[in-house]
C-alpha cells in the first residue's frame, strides 16, 4: 500500500531550523515565525502533503508576509464616495492628525486640571469650541453618535415613554435600528403617525403621566417623497415644553456650515438644529463635521448634567485620542474659508469641477493608453445629503479584472465598476496620491 504522502511533511521545528527561515529571526519574533511554518504545512496538508513548488523556505518566508501586513491598512479611495463607511468615513485634517500624534506619544492631562493640581474632568474638553461654534448652553462628546443616543434616552426617558414617529424609525447602517436603541436606553417607545405622515395632533393624542421625551430624527440618509407630512423641531420642543417634558433631536451627520453655495441642500446644520429649542442635539463627529468617529451632544445645560450622571456615560466616554483630534477639527471652524481649505471632507465637497478634472486627466495621461475620461456623479455618502449627486470626472477603463488589481495594490486602490468598465473618480483622489494610482494602473 502507498504511504500517505502527508506522513512525509517536514516537522515545524525542522522548518523553523532551516537556513532560509532561521534568519528571518532576526526581523521577526519567533512566534510569527513559528505560526507561518504551521500555515505552510497545513496548506501542503490540504493539498494532500504535496510539497509546495517554491520550496519550503519560500513559502514559510511568503507567510510570513502575510501575517505581518497589519489588518487594517490604508487604502487610496477612488469610488467617488466621500464618507464612506466602509473605508473610515472622514479622513482627518493635517491638524488633528498632528493632535493625535501629540498625545499619542506620552501622556496628556485627559482627566487632569493643571491650575489647580488637582482631578479634572474629560468632559470639559472640546465643551467650550462646541458651545461657541453652536451656540448650545453645554456640551458633550462620548464615542459615537448611536452611544450619544442611546445616553440622552437613558438620562431622560429611562422607565417612561418616548414618542417618536413611525416614519422616523429608520436602520441606521450595520442593520442596526433606532428603536432598538431606544428600547435598550430602558425607554418604552410609543410611535405615532404612519410612515409617511406625522401631524402635531398625533404627538398630542400620545401624551400621557409616563411621557418623558418627544423624540424627532432626522431623516439623513433616506428621502420620503409624494404625499408627506412632518412635524418641525421647533414645533415639537414647544410642545414638550408645554408639559414639561425634553425634546431630543437626533440630527445624524454633523454639518457645521452651510453648503448651499456648492449646491448641497437639505441637510441642517448644527447651529440651525439648537436654534429649535430642542434640549438635546446629537450627531456624529466623522461624517460632515470631518473629524473622528464620535458621538457629540449639545444642549442645555440641564440636560447635558443629567447626561454627565448617567452611568451610560462612562461605558461610551470618548478616549484621549478622539478628543484631541475633534478638538483640532473644531478649532478649524472659527475661521469658514480655513475649514473648507484644510479639512479634507469640506474641501471635496466644494472643490470646483475643473480642479477634479485636471486629476482625472492626469491619470489617463500617466497611463497612455486604453482609458476614456468620463463625467459622471459621485456621493456625499455616510448617510449625509441623501438624493444629491456631486458632479465629477472619471477616468474609465475597460477591464473589470483591473478593480481586482487595483485592490491587490500596496496601497489598495479601491475603484468602481459599472458594467463592463472600472472607474476611478478623481474627486476622492488626493492630489498627492495620483502618482500612486498611475502606477498601480501600469502595474
């Protein structure tokens, strides 16, 4: 009978002891080493014990490389969607880049009061920027806006009612839904109205001894058209008011400025939003806003306390590393034209047509051959501005296997693919990238 030719694969540690392999010990810990030799002995194993062509030193030395590439690697974004989810959302400014490397390399006075020697508290960083740029009483930043959420419902309707129409009940990404947050605040949610229509009177009608909050959502990343009714922020803080109860406004995208001038509209601002009245205003910090990932409160001063005391707070707190780059992003607000020229998500949202052209162009030139420069729509994505279309310029090719090239790349590229063409949009290219791009498309 023929021996099983798996019964003849070298041991690990005769793998481990080969020349080609002991060296790499020098770069790499043995640990790395000892689980690249596994790998290229189990996929010989699942190939029946056949000996890997390259040799055993080559293909521990190629798993080797494969287990040291980090698992989250940056990757150049030519899909002509600028928060996109899948890819970080908002790349950060020079800024707070720099303001994370700051308290990234040794400690920082995150809960520290330096005049008085004394504990200080986390919260009181980035308070004072958000309270001058939205005019809010207070302020508060946790980890992401679904915590900001979840916190405000906890602090203010936890064992009552909070009323929220039915038509805003939406699923907010990762198949994740508002009122599955709501319920796990401890607040019991009554929906009024029909999906499409919600009339003051249906709030009214649902008021009872338990309400606690009148919740309203922004509908960001969604369009409901044809025969629609809402009820204001303004109109729904004034009515929890009158029985003495909080009006939260969960806003979603963060969008500090207005952007009609580019032909984005629809989306309020931050501003707008505490000028209802509403109690508290929650959003997101990584999406129009252009910073990190984070979940940001505004509101009265009542109403941040009683989310300051929650115990919710500290299992969503913000780390040292998000509120020194949220604070360099807001400090670039004071000034609008700095805002738009330095944080990266505003400057490709109002970029002109003919600067993302120029990009487009430049990459089919730097390959010379077999590509078409195409004008087309991108997206503000994440959720943000939802129908509106960015105007822009494609560079095309015609070769679908490419997208999976492009991907393969150090640093991936990750374009799109229509049909039978692969298409690169130069609006979420940076400029200091496209020779990157051009060769990795003659690569």
């Amino acid at each position: 009978m023929t021996a099983d030719p798996r019964r003849q694969l070298p041991s690990i540690d005769a793998l481990l002891a080969a020349p080609g392999v002991n060296s790499l010990l020098a770069t790499h810990p043995r640990a790395l080493l000892l689980k690249a030799a596994r790998a290229a002995v189990d996929e010989a194993r699942v190939n029946g014990g056949t000996a890997p062509a390259e040799g055993w030193d080559a293909a521990v030395r190629a798993a080797v490389r494969r287990l040291a590439v980090p698992s989250l690697a940056p990757v150049i974004n030519a899909t002509g969607i600028v928060l996109h989810t899948n890819l970080g959302r908002a790349p950060l400014a020079p800024a707070a880049v720099a303001a994370i490397t700051r308290v990234a390399q040794g400690y920082a006075a995150i809960e520290y009061d330096l005049g008085r020697g004394t504990r200080g508290s986390r919260h009181a960083i980035c308070r004072d920027l958000l309270v001058e740029l939205t005019g809010a009483a207070d302020a508060l930043v946790v980890n992401n806006a679904a915590g900001a959420l979840l916190l405000a419902l906890s602090s203010l309707a936890r064992g009552g009612d909070a009323i929220v129409s039915r038509g805003e009940l939406v699923e907010i990404g990762g198949s994740f839904r508002i009122p599955d947050i709501m319920a796990r605040s401890g607040a019991k949610v009554v929906e009024v109205g029909t999906t499409n229509r919600t009339h003051p009177k249906d709030y009214e009608r649902a008021l009872t001894a338990d309400s606690r909050v009148l919740l309203k959502v922004h509908r960001s990343n969604f369009q409901v058209t044809g025969c629609t009714a809402d009820v204001a922020v303004v109109e729904l803080a004034e009515l929890a008011h009158a029985r003495g109860i909080a009006c939260v406004y969960d806003l979603g995208s963060g969008l500090m400025m207005n952007l009609s001038t580019w032909g984005l509209v629809g989306e309020p601002t931050v501003p707008e939003a505490v000028a209802t009245g509403a109690d508290l205003i929650a959003f997101s910090g990584d999406k129009l806003l252009g910073g990190p990932q984070a979940g940001i409160l505004v509101g009265s001063e009542a109403a941040i306390a009683a989310c300051r005391a929650d115990p919710i707070a500290r299992t969503v707190r913000a780390d040292k590393l998000t509120l020194a780059a949220l604070e360099a992003t807001l400090a670039l607000y004071r000034d609008p034209a700095v805002a738009i020229r330095e944080i990266p998500v505003l400057r490709m949202l109002t970029e002109d047509l003919e600067g993302v052209k120029r990009r487009a162009t430049a990459l089919l030139q730097g390959v010379g051959h077999n590509g078409e420069l195409i004008e087309g729509d991108g997206e503000v994505g994440g959720g943000s501005f939802p129908g509106a279309k960015l105007r822009t310029w494609l560079a095309g090719f015609p070769d679908e296997s490419l997208a999976e090239r492009l991907r393969a790349n150090d640093p991936p590229v990750i374009a799109r693919v229509a049909g039978s063409r692969v298409l690169l949009d130069a609006r979420t290219i940076f400029p200091e990238q496209i020779e990157t791009v051009v060769a990795a498309l003659r690569g």
